[in-house]
C-alpha cells in the first residue's frame, strides 16, 4: 500500500515536482533509521581453510590497556559440519600464544549457522561468564550448562540502536543454607555502522553490542538486581567476520546482595595483527615429522576433531575402534602429501563410551584415547 501510494503521487505532478519529492523521500529514508535485510553469511569467509590471527591485550580494572601482557589467537575455519541439529560453520582457535607463528594445537572450537539476515552462535556459558568466586556450586553449574544451545546472536536486519532479547531464564539454586533466586539474561543490540582501522586496511563494519547479565532476585516480590554485567563489543566486517572485540573490565561487588566478595573480571581488545590474514589450508602446513595429536574437544558429543601432521608423503591409515577393540569408523585410507590435516569424527549413530584412535603412516603408529558422553 505504501509504494503504491508513492506511485499515485508521483503519476499527478510534473516532473520538478516529483524530483522534489523523491529527494525528500530518499533523505527521509536516510534519516528514519530503517534497516534493510542484509545476508548475515556473506559477512562469513567463503571457503574452508580462512585464517584469522588476532593480538588480544589485556585490560586492567580501570580498562587500560597493558601491551606488556598481549598474548596472540589464531582461528581456522576449518569445516562446515552437522552440529547439534543445524549446519555449523566451525573455527578452530588456538589462543595464549607468544607470537601468530608459535608451533602449537588448536585447544577450542566456536560454531555459527547463519539464516538468511541473522547468525546464530552455539553458546557455552560458562566460558563466557568463566567461575563466580562464592558461588560456584553443582546446582549452579548444571544451571549454567541448560544454556548450551544455538542462539540468534548477530541480527544483521535488526534497527539501529534497538535492543533484542537472545535469551533469559529465571532459576533458584541453594548454596549451604541460602536459596538464590537467580536470572541470566543476554541481550543484542545494533549500533550504526562503523570504519575501523585494522593492520589489513579500513573496514566499514557492522557493529554489535552482546551484553551477558547475572542478576539476584529479592524476595518479596521477586525485583533482579544485576550482579554481574558483561558486555562484548563486536565489530564485524564483510567477508571477514569479527575484526575487532572489546569487552571491558567488570568490577563485581556482592556485598548488596549479602555476599562479602567483591573482585574483577579482567577485560581485553582483540584486534586483527599480522598482515596473512587469509586463505590458508591446513593441509598446506608443512610437517617436520610424524605427529597425532589429541582430539578436541574430548569428551565430545557427537562431533570431534582429530589433527595429525605427515612427515613424508605417502599412505595414510586413520582408524577409531571402541573399547574391545572392534573396528567401528575408517576415516582416511590413501595416499596424502607431507603436511598436517584435521578430519571430523562424527558420533551421532555411536553409543557413548570409550573410543580410541589409531594412526598409521610409514613406519609411524601412534594410539590415543577418547571419550564419547551423550
């Protein structure tokens, strides 16, 4: 009905007139804060084997940096994999490190799907909001792992400056003699598009604000007062993904919920370094030797990664059997080049239980353990 009405006015007036018009209506649109729906997987690197490197440094609790203290990340997109039920596009990430080129395995793995105009992120919780000193109990921790779920994270077609709920859930927990009501909240919000200077060039990105909220309910009536407030800055670029993210300092004091504990999370800037920022195959690694690596995650449910590195071609024998000793999956069986590789082992149709891998090239035998929990 709208367009249609813009068509009626421009079809009875002369053509000044509806130049005149028309401008208004471009600046209105401007001006009016209207977002249009944008692919969020374009703004995803295209294809497999895309590397990121990061510098990460550390914020103290009046959010200044300490260079002194940076450590460095490395992520691989290194697959798209079936991942508790949706198409996940999955990084490798390796981080801690003294430089981008320290010899070293990827000990974490992030997964995002992406659905027309939003991505979704699989979220663990306790890795974001890492051990509450005071609280911390198993009622509190199974509380935090029911979280452990696909959310729409990064809505690309979202209003500038309007908030979105990801999720909240509301829960009472007893520590010794207290009873805890206790809410968990994440929100979104999208703020006009920003430039951003990397070591790469200027990037226009879309920018995010993720806010993690712990909040303690009093009774009665039940009114939640955030004890703990974690918000992440994401800045997002196309065909490059997060280029930029700043998560401040978090000073935590218990004490108006009866709790005398007060400390601080610390914060930190990660930021893309290094010029190699790109297409990088793993299988393009070369190997000094013959290595395998243990698989990660372990334990794992239903999918893990297993890295071993070749140092000579030839052919290559990699094998997982259960815990007698049957043979139950042969994941690569031929000939590969010197170098070093990741192969995805997916467990959906496995019982749990203990599993072991086996691999086999030249004169080279090495056998690791692995534990499946469903």
């Amino acid at each position: 009905m709208f367009f249609q009405y813009v068509f009626i006015i421009f079809t009875n007036t002369n053509l000044n007139k509806m130049k005149k018009i028309f401008s208004v209506f471009l600046l209105l649109i401007a001006f009016s804060g209207i977002s249009y729906s944008q692919n969020a997987s374009s703004y995803f690197p295209s294809g497999t084997g895309y590397k990121w490197f990061y510098k990460n440094t550390p914020l103290d609790s009046l959010n200044n940096p300490q260079p002194g203290l940076s450590t460095f990340q490395v992520d691989s997109f290194y697959a798209v994999v079936n991942y508790h039920g949706l198409s996940s596009s999955a990084v490798l990430s390796k981080s801690g490190l003294t430089s981008v080129n320290q010899n070293s395995p990827y000990t974490d793995t992030s997964h995002y799907n992406f659905q027309s105009t939003n991505a979704f992120y699989y979220l663990n919780v306790l890795n974001v909001l890492g051990s509450l000193p005071g609280i911390d109990s198993v009622a509190f921790i199974a509380f935090l792992r029911s979280f452990e779920t696909w959310y729409n994270t990064y809505r690309f077609s979202q209003n500038v400056n309007t908030n979105y709920t990801i999720f909240t859930k509301d829960t009472t927990i007893s520590v010794d003699t207290l009873t805890l009501p206790l809410r968990f909240s994440a929100t979104g919000r999208r703020y006009n598009d920003q430039s951003v200077s990397t070591v790469n060039g200027t990037y226009l990105a879309k920018k995010f604000l993720i806010t993690f909220t712990l909040s303690y309910g009093l009774l009665p009536p039940i009114i939640y007062i955030p004890i703990v407030t974690r918000p992440d800055t994401v800045y997002i670029a196309q065909d490059v993904w997060v280029i930029k993210d700043v998560v401040p300092s978090v000073n935590v004091d218990l004490t108006s919920v009866g709790f005398p504990i007060s400390f601080s999370i610390p914060g930190s800037v990660k930021e893309l370094t290094s010029g190699t920022i790109g297409i990088n195959s793993i299988s393009n690694l070369i190997s000094e030797g013959y290595h395998l690596n243990q698989n990660f995650p372990n334990p794992f449910n239903p999918n893990t990664l297993i890295n071993y590195d070749i140092g000579k071609p030839g052919f290559v024998k990699l094998t997982v059997y259960n815990s007698i000793g049957k043979e139950v999956a042969l994941l690569v069986n031929g000939k590969q080049e010197k170098g070093s590789y990741t192969v995805n082992f997916a467990a959906d149709n496995y019982p749990a239980g203990l599993y072991f891998y086996k691999l086999e090239a030249d004169e080279f035998t090495e056998t690791k353990k692995m534990l499946l929990v469903k």
